[in-house]
C-alpha cells in the first residue's frame, strides 16, 4: 500500500496512476478517490504554454541571426535560409502581439 494525494492506495494502482501520469494525465480525486484524467489546460495555459514556445524561438533565432551576421563578415555560407526565418519571425511576432491582446482580455 502506498500512499498518494493524502489516500492509501495498493502498489497496483499506485504503478498504474504513475504511468498514467507519463503519459500526460493529470492525478486527483474524484468521489473520493485518485483518479487519472486528461489534462485539459485552461485557455489562458494554452496561450501562455504558446508565448513560452515562441519566445524560445527567438531565442533560437536570435542565435543565428548572429551566426549569420559572423559568416558575412567572414566572406563563409551559412547553412540556413535567413530570409525565410526573417520571414518566420515577423510571422511569429505578429503572433505575440495578438496572444498578447487576448490575455489581456482575459
């Protein structure tokens, strides 16, 4: 036995709870009981989760913006299409304003 969220349950369903939860699901109580459900996140996650996603973009971005701008000054290639990820960070950046004005609203 075993226990989990404040209840005793057996190694069985301890085991099971905690692949579950590999999974993606999220573990609570319901009627008394620990249970796995899908996680749903809230509208306001799903924008924050993807604020976080494209601000590590342009983390990334940044990066060979500046591997860029060294291969220039060298007279090297660069191995990737820097209009087309210029293009791409206007594109996402119009996205941030826009999850920027809905968490506003929300």
């Amino acid at each position: 036995m075993k226990k989990l969220l404040n209840k005793t349950i057996s190694d069985e369903q301890f085991d099971y709870l905690m692949c579950q939860q590999s999974e993606g699901k999220q573990l609570i109580i319901k009627n008394e009981e620990v249970v796995a459900e899908e996680f749903v996140p809230s509208p306001k996650q799903t924008l924050l989760n993807r604020l976080s996603q494209l601000k590590m973009w342009f983390s990334w971005y940044d990066n060979q913006v500046c591997q860029y701008q060294r291969s220039v000054r060298q007279g090297v290639d660069f191995d990737k299409d820097i209009l087309e990820l210029d293009n791409k960070a206007s594109e996402y950046q119009s996205e941030i304003s826009s999850i920027n004005q809905q968490l506003k609203q929300l």
